[in-house]
C-alpha cells in the first residue's frame, strides 16, 4: 500500500530568494522615487530664480526709466539713485532706491533693493557715517538710512553693474562699457546688469533712460 505526501509552504531557499528579490526591487524603486524627487526640486528652484529675475528685471526696468539726475552713486556692485517710480513709496523725493550685488551671510551672492529714507539731522540716534552697504537696516550714507530690504534674486554665482559712457577716441567719440561712473561724468543713457546663476550666465539685462520694461 502506498501512500503520497503532499508538500505545503515554501523551502527555506525559496524564501530567501523571494526575500532578495523583493529587496531588490524596494531598492530600485527607491533609487528612481528619489531621483524623481531631486528633478521636481531642481525643477522647482529654477522655476523660482526665472521668476525671481523677471520680476527684479521689472522693478529695475521700471524705476531706472524714470530716475532724477542728481545723487546718482554707480559702481560694479551698486546703483543708488533717486526715481519718479518708486514702487513702494507714494511721496516723490521723500526716498530713494538702491540695487546692490552683496553677499549674505552664508557667502552666497545675492541681488538686492533697499530703499532709502532721508535722515533728519537732528532726529535722535541718526548716524550720518555708517555706509549703506554695512549690512544693517538702519545704516546711512550721505543723509540716508535703509528703510527696507529685500532680496529679488539669491544664490547666485556672479552679479555686476557696467554703464555706457562716452569716451574720446581721436577725433571721434566711442562709446565703451564701464564698472563705475566717477563724480562729474555724466550720467549713463544705459546700465547693464550681468547674473550668473548656478544653471549658468543669463543674456545681460541692459536698462535705457525714458523706456519703460
């Protein structure tokens, strides 16, 4: 008489390879989850910067076609002037705007606006001597003090101002790009603006007197 024994469950080798491959597959899955992840943020952070840019390309656009004459400070990393179009002040001649290249306090560049309010010679507490780019809110230069700041465009690699100005060529007058506007030059028809961003350099932003962005 014979008798059949039937065989219920798995062995443990079967076991051990169904564990391997499901780990396998765990760990790809994983892999290709976070690599969709760091592409969604990359994306998202340069989605960010370009709107960042545009919106400071705007504000820049729009103040610098309007400024006044007098008081304009230009150099590689700052421009300081006073505006017929201050966003954010109502009163003319009561403020001015400054856009500067600086660096935070982690050492990444960044490109900021301050704006500036007149101080009052006998307002107590005002500091005359403290230049604006000191890094604090209530620092002044010339009369003025930081009434507010913001950072429109952060993390960049490189940021700088150059000016259009006249130069005498012989007989001729040229036109050649410079870091700085020295005190009686005249004024620049046009200013550039040169970003770098961590995705690379962006075409230069050039800004004309008396044409709105």
């Amino acid at each position: 008489m014979s008798h059949t024994r039937s065989r219920a469950g798995f062995t443990l080798i079967e076991l051990l390879v169904a564990i391997t491959l499901a780990s396998l597959v765990a760990v790809l899955g994983a892999v290709v989850l976070r690599a969709a992840l760091d592409f969604h943020g990359r994306a998202n952070r340069y989605l960010k910067q370009s709107e960042d840019l545009r919106a400071a390309d705007r504000l820049l656009s729009r103040e610098w076609s309007r400024r006044r004459e007098p008081d304009l400070v230009a150099s590689a990393n700052r421009l300081e002037f006073q505006t017929d179009r201050l966003y954010g002040v109502g009163e003319e001649g009561a403020a001015r705007v400054g856009y500067l290249c600086s660096e935070n306090e982690a050492g990444q560049v960044v490109f900021e606006r301050r704006l500036l309010a007149r101080v009052e010679p006998d307002r107590p507490g005002s500091a005359l001597n403290s230049p604006v780019g000191s890094g604090s809110a209530d620092a002044t230069d010339a009369g003025w003090r930081v009434l507010r700041a913001e950072v429109l465009v952060p993390q960049l690699v490189e940021c700088s101002f150059a000016y259009l100005q006249p130069r005498e060529n012989r007989d001729a007058k040229v036109a050649e790009w410079r870091g700085e506007v020295g005190a009686g030059q005249p004024v620049p028809q046009l200013v550039r603006l040169r970003l770098v961003t961590q995705r690379g350099e962006i075409a230069p932003l050039v800004y004309g007197y008396g044409a709105d962005g």
